[in-house]
C-alpha cells in the first residue's frame, strides 16, 4: 500500500505578524485584489525589481494608493524569517477592505518548487481573462478549464480569445519557435516576470524575440513551443493536435538548443537580494 503526503500549509502573515482568524478573513471574505508569485533562493529573487513594480502598479491602479517597494521587501524578509528559511516559494498579495485607508499586505511562504522535467501538452480552450495585465486571486475559469484540460489528459490548459487568437497558459505564458526567433503571442495577456526577464535576455544575448499574432489554424508553422512561469520553462509537446516533433529526432534536436538559450537568457539574470 502506498501514501501520498500532502505538502504542509503555508506559513501567512498579515502586515507583518502571523495572520489571526481575523486577517483570514480578509482574503477568504474579499476577492478583489492582487498578488506576485516568486521563488526565492538563499533569500535571492529573479526579477524582484519587475516583481515589486507589479504590486506598485496594481496596487495604484486597483486602489489608488502607493505600496512601497522596501515595505513589501521587509514583509517578505520577516515572513521568511518567521517560517525558517531561506527558500520558498513566496507570494504577496495586495488587499484594501471596505473602510481601510491603507493596502493589507499577506505574504504567505511555501515550500520551494520548480517546474516539471519533460515535455507538456497544451489543450486549447476559449477563455480570455478581464483585465489580464493584473495578476489577481480567485481566477475561476482558469482553474475550471485547467481542471478540463487536465481531465482530458492535458498537463494545462491554453486560454484564447475569438477567433482562435492564442494569448497565454492557464498558469503560464506561452511563446513559439518559428525556425528563426522566439515568438510571444501579441495579444492580451499577464506578462509574467520570467517572460520579460526571458526578453531581456535573449535581446541582451543579440537574439531578441518578437510580438505576433499566434492563432490555433497557424500553429503547424511553428517548430516547437515552450511555456514559462516562476518555477521555470518547459519545451511544450503538444498542442491540441499539433505535434511538435518529427519522430526523427531534428526537432528535438533544434528545441533543445532552444531550450539551452531560453534557460542561458533566464540564467542571467542576477538573483536581486531581499
């Protein structure tokens, strides 16, 4: 007989101090708001700086009001301090309930995680998110058709607009190999901070990617596709019914050496000090 173990809860604090019932009762009671995910190493961040001006940018756009950068890098230390550790998989979500004047600032502290090994399979669905550029609790139809896809024997679901209009991964930012560059989809979506640090990369590397319409009919132009978030990249198998491999080992060959670019571009990006 085997067990599985479920991974421990996490670590939360509110403001600095481990959350009461009562702090709880902000996220559980109040959907509206917003939040970063991030991996941190030897208590070291990839991108912190685009992560700090993601919560500083929703949080002046959703509530009018500033959140300071050294406020939320002090949190985050705390929280780590008061877990133990020194790697974790960390988020920080920005909250304003009814009547208060100043943002709510939740950091919970998790165990560190990365992306997978192996291949993924993509199973396209129509779903754009409302505001895509906020990255936000409680996405309801992305968990659903995440939950679909994975039903269907997907690894994740890929949302798109009409028309077949691909913008990204329920979980993740998706972008394409046409032979010559990397490809993102130029369409409504989260710029996640692995992606623009996989930006900054390859231009830095003399190999920049480019913004282009990616639609469902025009993905047998493409010679592999890949997908990004906070844990990592992964060379993407299937989409649907495209496949993206010959069966005579060139394609793997050529996504591979992909691959290593992707992972070199993300690599140098200096991990930024809490």
């Amino acid at each position: 007989m085997t067990t599985t173990t479920s991974p421990p809860p996490p670590y939360v604090e509110m403001d600095g101090h481990p959350a009461t019932e009562d702090d709880l009762r902000v996220p559980a009671l109040l959907g509206f708001g917003h939040f970063t995910a991030m991996q941190v190493r030897d208590r070291k961040v990839r991108g912190l700086g685009l992560h700090l001006d993601r919560l500083g940018g929703a949080n002046r756009e959703l509530f009018q009001l500033p959140l300071d950068g050294g406020r939320v890098r002090e949190l985050v230390r705390h929280a780590l301090d008061g877990a133990g550790v020194r790697d974790a998989s960390v988020r920080v979500h920005g909250f304003l309930p009814p009547g208060e004047s100043r943002t709510r600032v939740m950091v919970t502290v998790r165990e560190p995680a990365a992306m997978a090994p192996g291949a993924r399979s993509l199973m396209s669905v129509p779903y754009a998110r409302t505001v895509p550029h906020i990255k936000r609790p409680g996405e309801f139809g992305q968990t659903y058709y995440g939950m679909l896809a994975a039903r269907a024997g997907f690894d994740e679901a890929m949302l798109t607009a009409p028309g077949g209009v691909v913008t990204e991964g329920a979980v993740t930012n998706v972008g394409f190999w046409d032979g010559t560059s990397v490809v993102w989809p130029d369409a409504p979506a989260l710029v996640g901070i692995t992606m623009a640090l996989l930006e900054r990369g390859l231009a830095a590397a003399g190999e920049p990617s480019v913004r282009r319409a990616v639609t469902l009919d025009g993905l047998g132009a493409y010679r592999g596709a890949f997908i990004c978030n906070s844990q990592g990249i992964a060379p993407v198998r299937r989409i649907d019914a495209v496949e993206f491999a010959s069966g005579d080992g060139e394609t793997e060959r050529v996504m591979a050496g992909v691959m290593g670019q992707l992972e070199a571009a993300y690599g140098s990006a200096p991990a930024e000090p809490l």
